[in-house]
C-alpha cells in the first residue's frame, strides 16, 4: 500500500507554496481546490474569489513574488488580478503542480483518525473520505465577508465588497461605503466615475501611504537592516506628511495609533477625490433609517446603496476549532508561529499572517518550515522531538516591538522581519 500523502487544502499562492515545498522534499502531497483553477481569490471566476474588476496589489511585484519564480519585468509594479492569475498558473505549470489538485473538489471536513487524517471531499463525482497523513490548511484568510448588523432598517441594497464586482453596479445611484481600509477606499474611488454621490463611513483615522515615492515603489525602500520601531514611525510620518499632507483636514479622524500599528492604506487617490469634493467623509454607522443612514455624530444621508467593506474573517469550516485552539469570533487561532498546532503533530496553517511587506516569500518560508520539519521526523528524528516542544511551549514574540491594535483583523498580524527571522531560524535548527 502507497505511504498516504499529505492533504494540502487550496490552491491560492499559500497552497502552491505548501505543494511546491512539499515537492522539493519528496515529501507525496494531494491538493483539493473548490475552483477550477489555481489562484486561489486571484481567479475572479473562482466561487469563493472576492476580488473586484479594478483590484490590484497594493505591495509591489518586487516585495511581494516568489523568490525563486520572479515575476516577468514586462509585469506591471502593482499587478491586475488578471496579471497575478496568469503568474500563479505559471508558477504552478513550471513547477508541475497542476497535476496534484483535485479542482472543482470542496473540502466538507478534515479529522484525525488513528495516527492520520480522514479528509472527506465532494465533486461532480459524489462525495468520498480520503486517507490522509496529515493536512495543510492553506484556504486563506479573505474569503468569508465579515457582516456587521446596524440598528433599523434600510429601503435600498446592502452590499458587502465580498459581492462586488465593477463599479458599473453603482452606476447613477447615491452611494455610501462603510469602512475605509483599502478596499473600501478602492471602491470608493471606484465609484466617484459611475455614482451620483459616494460618501465613506469611517470608525477610525487611518495613515495614507503612496504606492510610489521619489518614483519608485514606496515599499521597496528602506529595504536593508530594520530601523528601530520609534525611529521608523517618526521618520516614516513626517515623509508621509510630506507627500501626502495631513488626512484629518480632509475629514478622517485624526489616527489613535502610530503608523505601523495597524495596516496602513496604501491609496492615496482617496485623497485626490475628496480634494477636488467627489466625495466626502461621514462618521460611524448608529443606525439605518430607511431611505438613509444616521452616522455617530447625529448626521443623516439618504443613499440608495450601503457598500460594506468591513473586511473578512478566518474561516476553516472543514476542522474543529479545538484542534487550532480556537475560540472564534474576534480571536485568530493559537498556533506555534501561526502554523503549527498543538494538538495534532500533523496539521498545520500555511497563510494565517498579515504583515506590512511579508509577500508571498513569507508564505513560502511557512511552508519551507512545515517541510523541513516533516523531513526531520525521518531523518533528525532529535531535531524535530526538539521542535515539538518548542510547539508546546510559550509563543515567541512577533511583534518587532509595534503595538499593534487590539482588533480580530490585527490577531494574527506580525512584524516582517521578526517573523522572518524566527521562521528561518527554526528551518536552520532541523537542517
């Protein structure tokens, strides 16, 4: 009977770095994909995709790519999600991917079973239990739409970013956006061409950062030995002043945070518009009243359409929250560097980081970790008895020294370089 393969569960750019590390260790793997293509929230088409017409990166091709599979020169800095579809089928067809998923093939649940893992499955085919030997979760974090529920009633469409597509939806209508974190700020641009008003609901103040400055990508600078954490936020702010000005005079909140302590916007042409009055700013939501919105500071707008771009929250519906020592809403799971669980030797979580300039190479050094230690147990078996309870143990600090907010879509933020550091560190130790 054939050794059992390691599950890997999505084929986005978190699953094809699982699938290609996995490769490069011999170490068999089947992947199962809901689409029916790699990509993963890049495939527009894919059921589960949340990107819109106009998305593209918001880091740079350069800080964000596969080391070893650069992107082409001819790509655009900040690439289409057409461009990044195509660099993922790439990838995967250059490294002889493709052929391990299963596509069009939905995960219903993943348990442990006797040393391996049952992996139950559905497709056009029916439905059927795959022996496993162990799971890696690579389903990403920006596919089920976080709804908040408002106070009234509205007469006109509620609509969450998870569902938009093009701004020709809004075409002609008074339009509201609830959130101003970069995609709520993209549509809203978005919409001032189409709509007959756009007006953005905000909680809080934000720092602006453009994608270019001194006409390169702003995120490939300051690229050598970090600065210290209070040096960099003084620096980085008054630059940014310089460049961008002060938001507050244009309506937002003045920031209860430093740069850096929560994800910056990078998006700037929301700026531009509000200086030439194509929209403005309002206050938070209190309530929905029919044909309008009553915001916080006692304010009314009447709006045809509410656009909810509240953000996202982890979603692995196939596993058992215990076995990720998660208690749900507002948490992020307990994992050993984000990945690795304690309760089960043989699941892990490869893309459950967020982190300013972690790319896509910090999923991939993830999965380099989860192989280098499943290779470990055949050939360092002290090496990875040593790791193991390092996964037992206290969790080190990823922060880098930023005090990052308090908030669900910051719990499983990290620092880039701390996390960096610690992930190589730890490949180093099971070599």
């Amino acid at each position: 009977m054939p050794e059992p393969t390691y599950a890997v569960i999505g084929a986005g750019p978190s699953g094809l770095a699982a699938a290609r590390n996995l490769q490069r260790r011999g170490i068999g793997w089947s992947g199962y994909e809901l689409a029916d293509d790699v990509g993963g929230l890049w495939n527009i088409d894919g059921p589960r995709s949340t990107v819109y017409e106009s998305a593209h990166l918001i880091s740079s091709k350069r800080t964000t790519e596969f080391a070893e599979f650069p992107m082409a020169d001819e790509v655009a800095d900040y690439p289409s999600h057409r461009a990044l579809l195509g660099y993922f089928r790439d990838y995967a067809d250059h490294f002889g991917l493709r052929d391990g998923f299963e596509m069009g093939t939905e995960v219903l649940r993943a348990e442990p079973s006797g040393g391996g893992w049952d992996v139950t499955v559905r497709s056009a085919a029916g439905e059927r239990t795959v022996r496993h030997a162990g799971v890696v979760v690579a389903n990403g974090t920006l596919s089920q739409p976080s709804e908040p529920t408002f106070e009234g009633s509205f007469d006109g469409e509620v609509l969450h970013t998870s569902r938009y597509r093009s701004a020709s939806v809004l075409a002609g209508k008074r339009v509201l956006v609830v959130g101003a974190g970069n995609s709520g700020c993209d549509i809203a641009v978005d919409a001032v061409h189409h709509a007959a008003s756009v007006d953005i609901s905000v909680r809080r103040g934000y720092h602006f950062v453009p994608k270019y400055l001194f006409g390169r990508p702003s995120d490939t600078l300051n690229q050598g030995r970090p600065l210290p954490p209070r040096v960099k936020q003084a620096i980085d702010s008054r630059l940014l002043r310089a460049f961008t000005g002060d938001p507050v005079r244009f309506g937002f909140p003045r920031p209860d945070h430093r740069i850096y302590e929560s994800h910056p916007i990078v998006n700037t042409l929301i700026l531009h518009h509000l200086g030439h009055g194509d929209l403005r700013v309002r206050r938070d939501v209190r309530r929905l009243d029919g044909d309008g919105v009553v915001f916080a500071d006692g304010e009314r707008g009447e709006y045809d359409v509410v656009v909810l771009a509240t953000g996202y929250r982890l979603h692995y519906p196939f596993l058992d929250p215990a076995l990720l020592d998660w208690s749900g809403a507002g948490t992020a799971p307990d994992l050993y560097l984000n990945v690795f669980s304690k309760q089960d030797p043989n699941l892990f979580v490869v893309g459950m980081i967020e982190a300013t300039g972690i790319g896509w190479q910090g999923r991939h050094e993830q999965a380099e970790l989860v192989a280098a230690y499943l290779a470990a147990r055949r050939t360092s078996p002290a090496a990875a008895a040593a790791f193991d309870a390092r996964v037992q143990g206290p969790r080190p600090d990823l922060s880098g020294g930023y005090r990052y907010l308090a908030l669900e879509r910051m719990s499983y933020y990290v620092n880039k370089d701390a996390y960096r550091t610690a992930v190589r560190d730890q490949i180093e130790s099971l070599a």
